[in-house]
C-alpha cells in the first residue's frame, strides 16, 4: 500500500519539524498528535479510513465539521476547540510550504477562526492560606517530607505542574548561590532562585532519600511509591488532599484550587510585594509580558472592588436630580 500525502506529511510533521526544527516539548507534541487521533478517527466515522485519508479530503468544510463534532458530541469547550484547531493550524502553516500546489484549500483552513472564551478568574491562595496549607504535612514520615517538599517548591519556584514532574536531583544547585534549573513550554530553561528555608527542606528530603548521590542526579526529584515519576493526577491528589485537610481548620483561606492556582499564587504575591513584571515574567518563564499583565489586571480589579466596598458605606442616599425632575425635554436643554 502507497502511503498518502496526508501520511507522510503528518509523520514529517509530528517527528522532524516539530521537535527538531521549531524544539516543541513533548507534551506539545503529544496535544498535537492525540488532536490528529481524533480528527483520523472522526474522518473514519464518515466513511474515509486512516489509510485512504489523503490532503484532498481534508478541506475547510471537514475541518469544520470536526471542530463542531468535537463540541457537539465529546462535549468540548471553546478552549479545547481552539486548542485542537491550533494544532491543525501549525499542521497547514507547514503543509502549505510543502505542498504548495494544496496552497488554495491550505489557506481556507488556515482561515477558520478561534471562537471567543471568557478569561477565567484567577483562582489563588493569600500568604495566609499558603502557610496553612505547608502546614499540613507530616513531615516526621517520609511520606509527608516528600509532599511538604514538593508543594513548597511549587509555590517558591512558580513552576507549572510539568515542571515540577520533570525536575531531577541534577536539576538543584546547593552551593551558593542556590538555585534550580526549570524546563518549561518549548523546552526553555529558566534559572530559578531558591531560599534558604526551602534549600535546607530539599537537602532533608533528598537526604532522606538518598538523591543527594551523584548516580542519583537523572533520577526523578519527586516519585510515587513505585518509584516511578509523577503524573499530573498524581501530584494533584497530594494537593487536594492536604487542601482538604487545611479547608476543616479554614475554610475562607481555602478556596476551591487546583495546581495552576500555587503558580497563580506566588505570581500575585511577587505583585503585591512590589516586583517588576518584567521580573515575574522571566521568573514564571513566560514569552511575552502580556501573559504576565493578567495578574496585574487581576489585582488591580480587587483593589477597585475594595474601594468600591469602601465607597458605598459612606455614599449619601440621593436621588440624581434628573429623576426628580418630570419635565425630560426641559431638563435636558437645561443641561
């Protein structure tokens, strides 16, 4: 069997371009390639196989009803909708290069558009609420150093989940000045400061752990019972459990939280001490500062609504004149 054009641009695609000529991560990778899963399983449910999919078939209108299908009947929002069809994009923007007599229908689809979604609320935890959390631990079972450990550095380093899964013992500097290397989105690397009392936490866990070897340097930072490296469900058990437990001592300190929300939470902390964006934005590990404005924005709502709050206690009760006044025509050329 002949393999298709589709075929072998989508391998050129998935194994050359991305990873070695625009250094994706694999995680990027995989999003990309369990979107191309579904859009050649969607495509089989309507009469095309895998193996006869070629670029003719996939025009505007298929790509469309896929999009749609992915709501309609997966039950997906805006924002996994517009991811998918990012992925097809990257897909095209290198297919019209290759196969520039596909450039008409090519460009089509690079035309569809995202949908619009809402920003979501920046979920995050005050100082206070990070410090009943830390406190949860166990920290004299190995258990509990390990998680006090791992969510401690989570909030000081900012890191994302993925980070934090892919660190190993090599990544830690302890000699002066102490520092963590961080491999983020697009494989970027990003030194990460660290505090004393967060070093002195890490050398007792890897200690306890036996990490602090030199063999043990490729090894995962932070591993299950199997010793096995984490999954993101993993590591988020460890934090709704010890959530849990904080949310019976303090429920308003406590919100509904997620992983993201300790990134959220060390950014907004760095805002509010008084640190530059353009210093959290090479500390968090974004590309662009606009990324990291939300959080300015984010504050700057909650300090309007304080104020507000503020305001309306002392806001006398008056009726504007214009509505005691019953003439509108007069009261307007008065005005």
């Amino acid at each position: 069997m002949v393999p298709t054009d589709f075929a072998k641009l989508l391998t050129g695609f998935l194994t050359g371009y991305l990873p070695h000529e625009r250094g994706m991560s694999t995680n990027t990778l995989k999003a990309y390639k369990d979107t191309f899963i579904l859009l050649i399983n969607y495509m089989a449910a309507n009469g095309i196989k895998a193996e006869n999919l070629s670029l003719a078939q996939l025009n505007r209108d298929n790509i469309n009803g896929f999009l749609d299908w992915l709501q309609d009947e997966r039950g997906a929002g805006n924002s996994t909708r517009n991811a998918r069809l990012a992925a097809i994009r990257s897909f095209y923007l290198y297919v019209q290069y290759e196969a520039p007599e596909r450039l008409y229908e090519t460009q089509r689809i690079l035309s569809i558009r995202a949908k619009r979604t809402e920003k979501p609320t920046i979920e995050y935890l005050a100082v206070e609420g990070i410090m009943l959390l830390l406190r949860q631990p166990d920290v004299n079972t190995h258990r509990g150093l390990r998680d006090v450990a791992l969510l401690s550095l989570m909030y000081d380093t900012g890191a994302r989940v993925q980070e934090i899964i892919d660190l190993t013992p090599g990544c830690v500097r302890f000699d002066t000045p102490f520092t963590i290397r961080i491999t983020g989105k697009g494989n970027k690397t990003r030194i990460v400061p660290l505090q004393k009392e967060q070093v002195r936490l890490l050398q007792k866990y890897m200690e306890a752990n036996k990490l602090d070897k030199e063999q043990a340097h490729p090894e995962p930072l932070f591993f299950n019972s199997r010793k096995e490296k984490f999954t993101r469900a993993g590591v988020s058990h460890i934090l709704l459990k010890y959530a849990a437990l904080a949310r019976k001592q303090n429920d308003r300190l406590i919100p509904k939280i997620s992983c993201h929300s300790i990134r959220h939470s060390k950014a907004m902390h760095l805002l509010q001490a008084g640190v530059n964006l353009v210093y959290i934005r090479d500390f968090l590990g974004h590309v662009s500062i606009q990324t990291t404005e939300v959080y300015a924005r984010a504050d700057s709502k909650e300090k309007r609504q304080a104020l507000e709050k503020a305001y309306v206690e002392v806001k006398p009760e008056v009726n504007p004149f214009w509505l005691e006044n019953k003439n509108l025509l007069g009261w307007l050329k008065s005005f």
